[in-house]
C-alpha cells in the first residue's frame, strides 16, 4: 500500500510529522493542476490519498472518476486553516 498525502505549500502545519517520518507529503503549488497530480500519483501505483478538502475543490474529478475504483482511495480531510 503506497500512502500520498497532498497538501498547499503555503500550509506549514498540515502532515508536518508525517513528512518527517519520511511519508510522501507533496505540497501543491498550482491548485488547478490537482487532478494531473492525482492520475500521476495513481499512475505511480499509490493505492491511497490524503488530500485537504480545499485542495480537493479545485478538481472535477475526485468524484466522477475515481468514486467507483476500489483499488484506489482519496481521502478527503478538512483543513486547519484556509491558506489559500
């Protein structure tokens, strides 16, 4: 099981410990471009993915796409703070 957490890079708080225990902790620059990070991530086998919930506004097909694959997971949590 490959685990990606996806956060802002302008969050400095969200996934700080899991990044220093050496899980994949990506911070995303360019909000628009979520659903390529996404079909990357799955590409690259990742089974599950950790993705703020303002983060995951920004793409169109968290739900369409992905809602019916049982080998791949998004989990979508609520964030701290509004960073964007």
């Amino acid at each position: 099981m490959k685990i990606s957490f996806l956060k802002y890079y302008k969050d400095k708080d969200s996934f700080n410990m899991l990044k220093k225990m050496g899980m994949n902790v990506i911070e995303v620059r360019e909000p628009e471009q979520i659903d390529s990070i996404i079909e990357n991530l799955k590409q690259e086998k990742y089974t599950s993915i950790v993705i703020q919930d303002e983060l995951a506004s920004f793409s169109e097909d968290i739900i369409s796409k992905y809602q019916n694959d049982n080998n791949f997971n998004i989990i979508i949590i609520p964030n701290n703070k509004s960073k964007f």
